[in-house]
C-alpha cells in the first residue's frame, strides 16, 4: 500500500483531492492541518483517512506521520489575512520543518504547491511569503514537482468564488470595484487534482504553471456565477475608492477578512499568467468554465459544505 501524507488537508485543495484519492483502495491517506472546525470537517467527510489536528510550525509529534512515506503533497498555506508574521509561520516556518521532516523520514517524493502569484507583478504577503515557500523546496534536494495554480475554485472553496456566491445571495445588490474589466484565469481545483494524481503515480519533476484554460473578466465571471447558483441579485459596479474604503471599515472589525484591501489591488492587478498545454502533458481533461461552476455549486454531496475561515 502506497502511503501519502497531505499537508494542509483541510483546506480547498486538500478536501478535494482526498475526495478524489481515497477511491483507490491502494492508497493510505495521512491528512495534517491546524485548523480546528475544517480539521473536524475533514474527519467527518472522509473516515477512511488518518486525519492529524497539528500546526506545522510548531515542532511536535506530527512529524512522526511522514514516517514510512512514499510522498508527500504541501498544500499548507496562508492566503488571505493582515498580519505578516501569519505569512511568515505559516508558508516559511510550516515549510522549514515538513521539508525537515520529509529528509529525516527519507520520504522520495514530494508535490509542492506553490501559486501563479510567485510571477506576479503584485507585492504583498502572499506573494512574497510564496516565493521565499518555493525557493526552500526548490533548494530542499527532494525530488518533486513544482506547481502553480492561477485562482481556484470548487467544493470547499470558503475564500473565492465560493464565498462570493454566498454574499451573493445575502445581500441586496452585488458589488463590482471600478470597471470590473480585470482579466481571470480561473481554475477548477478537481482538474488540478487530477494533475497532482497524475504527478504522484509517474513521479512527475520539474515546474509547471497550471492557469485555467480560459480567460474572463472578473465581472462576467461573476455574472457566470450568478447563472451557476441561480442568485437573482443585481450585479452593480461601484468606484475603485469607494470599494476600498469599505474594505478598510470591514477590517476594523473583522481582524481576519475574507477579502483585504492587499486582495483588492491583486484584483486590479493587470496579469496574464502562462496558459500552458497543461491537459496534453498531464493527461488531464480541462473542464469548461460554466460546467466546472455548475459542478460546484450544484454537487448533492459536497457543494453543501461551507468551511470556515
């Protein structure tokens, strides 16, 4: 039997690709996240797993897991948030001591997931606390695969698309910042489980950029949205300043915002990331936006549960 160790599991990736793994009886599934409500969560949906409740950046008794490994995916990430030292423990620290404990286990394969963010031209936390991520595993001597998805969305997803579907439905009209003319590249998260499927039974290495197949504006994105979730709320674009300050009065009282002002200016930020034949080379079926969106907000199983923050 072929044993994995996911790190980050409770997250949106993590949720998604043991939904998708644990149907291979072949497979022992080890799962490891700090967070308390998703972490239940993840026990819940998936008992076939050995789910682990840790905080990577702090030493302790997880490091045990990685033992008799045959891979390991580092999904751990902070995304969102105001506070740099979250950043740093989170994408630095929690890095520092699973690539420790991956070398100490003489784990021979690891999937990194990094993000599209490390060729951005935006600066902020994430982007940079992903960079310095990805140079440690890239100096780390392990062998793996380096992968960096645009924006993703699908089951689980409480910070993206899937939170703005649900303030879609709770308020009276929905906001856009400015023209809403700002270029996306969304990617289904059950499609890049599938590459990292297919990374971890060929061993794939290298560095691949994997940016959703099509490109969209984010107000017809959101548009796409509505027709997905069947939300009757009136799409109204709103100036750039008057958003932002409304972003910045939320802060005030919310000291951990599911959408920050650093956020905002990625948003508007002008990139186009590398489209590449990511489904020839992995083998892997790019599944059309409005498909990909009614799958995830219309799933009997899995489209129901809302993780938390």
């Amino acid at each position: 039997m072929t044993k994995i160790v996911v790190t980050g599991a409770a997250g949106l990736v993590g949720q998604n690709l043991i939904a998708r793994l644990k149907t291979d009886p072949s497979l022992r599934i080890v799962g490891i996240d700090k967070h308390p409500a998703n972490t239940r969560a993840l026990a819940r949906l998936h008992p076939e797993i050995e789910v682990i409740a840790a905080d990577l950046a702090v030493a302790g008794p997880w490091v045990e897991a990685f033992q008799d490994a045959d891979a390991v995916v580092q999904l751990h990430a902070q995304i969102g948030g105001l506070d740099w030292r979250e950043f740093e423990a989170n994408n630095i620290t929690a890095t520092e001591k699973v690539l420790a404990a991956v070398r100490a286990a003489q784990v021979r394969y690891l999937v990194d997931v990094s993000s599209s963010v490390v060729n951005s031209m935006a600066v902020d936390f994430y982007t940079e606390s992903k960079k310095a991520q990805e140079k440690l595993v890239a100096e780390s001597g392990i062998p793996h695969a380096t992968l960096r998805p645009t924006l993703m969305f699908g089951w689980f997803d409480r910070k993206h698309l899937g939170w703005l579907a649900r303030f879609m439905k709770k308020v009276p009209v929905f906001p856009i910042p400015g023209s809403g003319r700002y270029m996306r590249q969304p990617l289904f998260v059950l499609d890049f489980c599938d590459i990292i499927a297919v990374c971890l039974r060929e061993r794939r290495e290298g560095a691949w950029n994997i940016s959703g197949q099509e490109k969209i504006d984010y107000i017809d994105l959101m548009r796409a949205v509505k027709r997905a979730t069947g939300a009757g709320t009136p799409i109204v674009r709103i100036p750039y300043g008057l958003f932002r300050l409304l972003l910045q009065a939320y802060a005030l009282v919310d000291r951990n915002p599911p959408f920050t002002t650093k956020q905002l200016e990625a948003l508007v930020t002008p990139d186009s990331f590398e489209i590449i034949d990511w489904p020839g080379i992995f083998g892997v079926r790019s599944t059309p936006l409005d498909e990909a969106l009614h799958a995830t907000f219309n799933d009997p199983t899995y489209s129901g549960v809302v993780l938390e923050f």
